[in-house]
C-alpha cells in the first residue's frame, strides 16, 4: 500500500513538468496546475477545470483521484481539461474560497464557469469524460473538428 501511494504521488508530481507550460509562463498548455494564485475566471471559455480537493495530499481519495487522472491524461487533454489541484486549506486559494470544499471533493467546471458536478469521492476518467461529453458546447467541438478538412 505505502509503494502504492509513493507512486502515486511521484507521478502525479511529475507529470506536470511532462505536460509542458506555455511560453508566456500561463498554464494553458499544462494538464495539472496548483491552484495558489489562480482563478476560476483564468480558464473561462479556454478550459475545463475539474478541480480536485483535499485536506491533505496524502489523502487516500486525492491520491486514487490523481492516479485516475495520470493514467487518462490524454482523454482530459483531448477535451480541453485543466486539472486544478488544491490541498492546503489553510492557504484558503481564491478558488478554495469560490468553491467551498470540505475535505475531498471533485468539481468539474464548464468553459462557461457553470458547475456541472461536485462528487466527495474520485471519479475515473470514463465518468468525467462522460460527463464532458453531454455538454453542448462539447458536442459542438466535435461537430466541428469532423467538419475540418484533413
């Protein structure tokens, strides 16, 4: 269990640095940012956020939550997702503050900014695709990408 949970961490850690970051030093081209000293408004109409929450990064839950992430990045890429990870409560981020977790919790946030779901326990990448994929403005992305020449 505890080489698990090592793991866990250690990828979860580094797959930001494997993800990239956009030139202008925005987190725009990265799959997992903090959220210390971002907002919700950053992503609008650019990204998906699905912020995942915790008291503690060690938490059992945030860990299984990032290792379902780390394993499906590419479907999350795919749909324009930004995971925005937080599990420091005393440093009460603006989004902490938006949000208002306790403990774990999982929010997936439109690209309008609307809320479309607060789960207190980890969901796989299958459900939150799923969930991705009902969204109009998702449909609307896929319409379009067929349309595409090439």
């Amino acid at each position: 269990m505890l080489t698990t949970l090592a793991i866990a961490l250690f990828t979860a850690a580094a797959l930001p640095a494997q993800t990239g970051s956009a030139a202008d030093g925005s987190a725009s081209d990265e799959l997992i940012v903090p959220a210390e000293g971002r907002t919700l408004e950053e992503f609008r109409w650019i990204k998906r956020p699905v912020v995942v929450f915790a008291d503690n990064p060690a938490d059992p839950r945030y860990v299984q939550q990032m290792q379902y992430i780390t394993e499906r990045a590419d479907a999350l890429l795919e749909r324009d997702v930004v995971v925005i990870t937080d599990t420091d409560p005393a440093a009460r981020t603006a989004i902490r503050e938006a949000l208002r977790p306790r403990e774990f919790m999982l929010v997936l946030i439109a690209k309008d900014g609307s809320r479309i779901l607060r789960k207190p326990f980890p969901w796989s990448v299958r459900e939150l695709t799923r969930s991705i994929d009902k969204l109009p403005a998702r449909q609307q992305e896929v319409r379009d990408s067929r349309m595409e020449p090439g």
